[in-house]
C-alpha cells in the first residue's frame, strides 16, 4: 500500500516540477534541460484569464446541470413510483442515454443543433424563428446543458428510484391514515428520509459535471471564441494542442489540489452511506 | 369512486410521463440512427430531413471496407465528387483496438483491484479514501506527467501504453465497488474456512471470489462500460496507431470536410456493447452507479 501511494505520488512530483519550469517541447526536447522559473507559473495562474473564465464556466454549467437534472430525475422516479403496466419498459428506455459512448452522443447533438437540423426544424413547425445555436455564446450554453441533461439525467433517476422503493411504507401509511394530505405526507415523511440518497447524487453527479469536456469539445470545440471552454478543455487545449507543458502543468496542479480537497470532503458521506451509518 | 378516478389520473400522468421519457430519450438516437443511414448528398441538407429519403447501408460498409474495395465493387460510382466522401482509412483499426483495450484495461483493473478490495474489506489495511478521491480528479490534469513518462519511454501512441491507463484508471472504481461485495460476505464464512486450515489465500481464491462472482462480472461491465466511451485519456495519448472509437469518431474527414453519416454509423456501432452490457446489468447499474453506496 505503501508503494502505491508511493508510485501514485511520482506523476505529481513530476507535474510540479515541470509547473516550475518554461518547458516547452519545441524549445528543449527534455523536461530537464529547461529553465527553471521558480514558482513564476504558480503565480501567473492567478491572472490568466483564460485559466479563471475556464473555471468560472464549469462551475456555471455544474450550477445550471447538477439540479435540473436531480429535479428532471427525482420527479420522473416518483412518478414512476410503484408497480404499473408498461414500468420495465419505460425505465428501460429511461436509461438508454446513459449507455451512449459520450463522444457519439455529442456529435449527435452537434447534427441536430445546426441550422437544418431538427431542434430548428421543430421550432419553425411550432411558428418559431430558427436559433443559431452554437454559433452565440447564450445559445451554446443551452445545447450543452441540455445535451448534459439528456445524457445525466438518467442517472438521477435510477439512484432516486432505488432509493423510493427502499423506502419503508409504514411510516407513509401512517401518515395517511392520521390523515395527512399526498403533499404533506411527502413534505415531512417522504423527503427527510430520503436524505442521505439525496446526498450522494448530488455528491456524485457534482463532482463528475466538473470534469465536462466531451460534450462541449464535440458541440462546439469550445466556441464561439473560447466561450463554452471548460477547465478540462482549457487544460488539454493549452497543454496538448499550444503544447505550454510548463503553465498547464501548474494550473494542473492548482486543479489536482483543489479536487483532492473536494473529493476528500465529498468521499466522506459516501463511504458513511455504504457502511449504513 | 372518488378513489378510483384518482387512480386512473395518477395512471395517466404515468404514461403521459412515459411517453415524454420515451421521446426525449430516443430522439437523439433516432437522429444517429438517420444519419448513419442517410447518403452524402443528405448529410449537409438545404432542408430539415426528418428521415433518410434514400436509406443506403453504405456508411456502414464504408467503416469496415477499403476505399479502393468499395470502389472496385462499383458501390460508389468512381466519379470525383463521390471519392471526396470516402475515408482515407476504415475504422476497422479503432473498433479492434477499442475492444483490446477496454477489454484488457478490464482485465488489469480487476486482477489488481480485487485483491486491494479484499485486502481493505478483511484486514482494513491502509487507507480507502484515497482510492476514491483519485476517481474525482479530472483525468486531463494528470494526463500531463504520464504524457512526459510515456514519451521518454516510447509508450505513446502505443496499445501498451493505454492498456495500463485503462487498467489505472477505473481501479480505484474496481476497489470500491469489489469492497462493497466482500462487505456483504459475513466474517464468519471467512473464520469458518480458516478453522477448517484453509491458509488466507486460499480462502481469497477458494471461499470469497466464488461467492462474489456475481458482484465481479457487473464490476467487470462497468470498467468495460467507462474504458470503452473515455474520449479524454485516448485524446491526449494516441494519434493513429492506438486511436479508439470515440477518437476515431471525431477524426472521420474527407476532402470535402466531416463525414457525418460515417460518424454515426460508428456512434451506433459504439452503442451496441456498452447498451448490450447496460441492460444486462440493469439490476447492478444504481450500486456500480454510486460505488456501493446504495444497494439498489
């Protein structure tokens, strides 16, 4: 175990090595031979503006996804609460997005947000002018979130569905027979035992939705301009594509850090629900 | 009475909600499945072309046939502007690739994820948290030092070199979830093959592994399941030799710009396994789902 944590450590020694230097491999082919800058590239994370608005997109995209899709997804398991004809069927084709490999899925949603595609071709039947989806910025936003939600919501569902047929029924019959409306019932039984599933949805969909790039990287290869790029893109754009090894390995870094941290406080509630506490 | 028309409006609302999960999740399948049937005159349309007016196969011969075979057996007429829509090379490469290292990613991943999860399930050794807390960074920002590793050593582009990605990466999944499954074997099973003078690995191999066979195979699917629609890691590291699917999907360009209809023949291609395996596991997918946190 020690080994490991030991082999797991080496990448982000290198990383932060390098973050310290100007490498770039069109200049010196090896890592070692370029000129060491000291905590320059640390520093220079704070004013790039391409590096922060990455961020800040991300972050606006988790913000808009993660409860649209647990609200879309709550609602679609309790409605699909209990036992009728035609259930396994639904829930079936419920969670076929899911199963979607992510870059076909986005390039899908490239074809049918175009000008001739059929989302503008619906919007015209309805009366409605067509929109340039990803040609501005606003609109791209939209495609994305809701290309995001088809492919996620499923997820919600299924973890929620789970959690309302494990719920225990007496308590909920007792309120009715006490004479607590649907609503109420809801409000005050249903809800605050359905906590802890609630929790870990959240938790998880959260912390996937900051790794977004292959939906925006198929959609709209971050455009117009560098509007819909996301820190994921950001970083392979900047570090695989302009090859700046040294600048993209600090943010890297400054990224790895912030996730443990996240990712330390986010783990705690899981394994707290999988060992039942 | 009262009762039972509220039971029949609950149970329209059901099937009014049905109907919308039905339509909204197929739709951007159905449109897939046009494109890929759709000629390349239909591709970039001047109007919206609600299904393929000349449904033709050929994408998806195109796929998995040379241009010079396809054009030898007349599929195509070998006029200038018809050449221009086929690939400089079939996707044959990325799908066999796709198979050996999603497949053989699995592979590692499990041989060495289920013996770390036994290890934390029954001698609480080290510490757990780390394995999911790896699975919460974003991969690009660890790409960066194994992209310097693997150039120093000739990995890149290489089928090794993304098999042991593809085998690093999902294990921490594997370590959680394979754990979960152990948890649910009670110690006493454990103590009752050791009082019998089993030695510990034989009650690993003999004892526990039998008994979470089921818990293995769906573990097993969900690693196929992540390996196989990983964009990210296949992005950074190949560029011809070891490309896979999803990359291959964006790199279907001819003379005259993006092949569409190629691009969704393989999305479609792509779905068959990941859906395949998806609905085999369905009972599995809400505690792989959530790394065993909830039973489902």
């Amino acid at each position: 175990m020690t080994v490991m944590n030991f082999t797991a450590m080496i990448p982000f020694a290198l990383t932060w090595y390098v973050g310290m230097t100007n490498w770039a491999p069109q200049l010196t082919s090896n890592w070692w031979e370029a000129d060491f800058l000291g905590p320059l590239n640390y520093i220079r994370v704070i004013p790039d503006d391409l590096f922060l608005n990455a961020i800040g997109r991300t972050l606006l995209f988790s913000a808009i996804c993660v409860p649209v899709e647990f609200l879309l997804g709550f609602l679609l398991a309790y409605v699909f609460m209990g036992d009728f004809f035609g259930k396994k069927f639904f829930v079936l084709i419920a969670i076929v997005p899911m199963m979607v490999v992510p870059a076909a899925g986005g390039y899908t949603f490239y074809l049918m947000f175009i000008k001739l595609g059929p989302i503008n071709g619906l919007l015209n039947i309805l009366g409605f002018n067509s929109i340039p989806f990803l040609m501005v910025t606003k609109w791209a936003y939209v495609a994305i979130i809701l290309a995001d939600i088809w492919q996620w919501t499923p997820f919600i569902f299924l973890i929620m569905g789970a959690a309302l047929l494990g719920l225990p029924q007496e308590p909920i019959n007792a309120a009715y027979v006490l004479g607590a409306s649907r609503w109420h019932t809801f409000r005050t039984v249903v809800l605050p035992m359905l906590r802890r599933p609630t929790m870990i949805a959240l938790i998880l969909r959260t912390v996937e939705s900051f790794k977004l790039f292959d939906y925006p990287f198929m959609m709209t290869g971050g455009g117009p301009g560098y509007t819909t790029q996301t820190i994921s893109m950001h970083l392979y754009e900047a570090g695989f594509r302009y090859l700046k090894y040294g600048p993209t390995a600090a943010q890297s870094i400054v990224i790895l850090l912030t996730m443990a941290i996240v990712g330390f406080y986010a783990v705690k509630p899981l394994r707290a629900a999988q060992r039942g506490e | 009475m009262e009762q039972r028309l509220e039971n029949i409006i609950n149970l329209i609302i059901k099937y009014i909600f049905g109907l919308g999960v039905v339509f909204f999740a197929l739709f951007p399948i159905y449109w897939m499945f046009t494109m890929a049937l759709k000629p390349s005159i239909e591709w970039i349309p001047t109007q919206v072309h609600w299904w393929p007016w000349n449904p033709t196969l050929l994408n998806f011969m195109v796929l998995f046939i040379p241009k010079e075979t396809i054009l030898d057996w007349g599929l195509v007429e070998a006029s200038h502007a018809a050449m221009l829509t086929l690939p400089h090379e079939t996707a044959t490469k990325s799908i066999i690739n796709s198979l050996i290292l999603s497949t053989g990613g699995t592979l590692i991943a499990l041989f060495i994820g289920t013996t770390a999860a036994y290890a934390l399930s029954r001698y609480k050794a080290g510490s757990d948290y780390l394995f999911l807390t790896f699975r919460m960074l974003p991969p690009i920002a660890i790409l960066m030092p194994i992209v310097i590793w693997f150039s120093t050593i000739h990995l890149l582009d290489s089928l090794p070199g993304m098999l042991l990605l593809y085998g690093l990466f999902p294990m921490p999944f594997v370590v959680w979830l394979m754990r979960s499954f152990f948890d649910d074997i009670p110690p006493e099973v454990d103590e009752a093959a050791l009082i019998d003078g089993a030695t510990p690995p034989q009650v690993f191999t003999k004892v526990a592994l039998p008994l979470v066979r089921g818990g293995l195979a769906v573990t097993a699917l969900f690693i196929f399941i992540l390996n196989w629609s990983d964009l990210v890691v296949a992005l950074t590291i190949t560029h011809r030799h070891a490309i896979t699917i999803p990359v291959q999907i964006g790199l279907f360009e001819a003379d005259v710009g993006h092949l569409y209809g190629l691009m969704s023949a393989l999305g479609i291609v792509a779905i068959i396994p990941t859906l395949g395996f998806g609905l085999a596991i369905q009972k599995y997918l809400v505690r792989g789902l959530t790394f065993g946190a909830i039973k489902g």
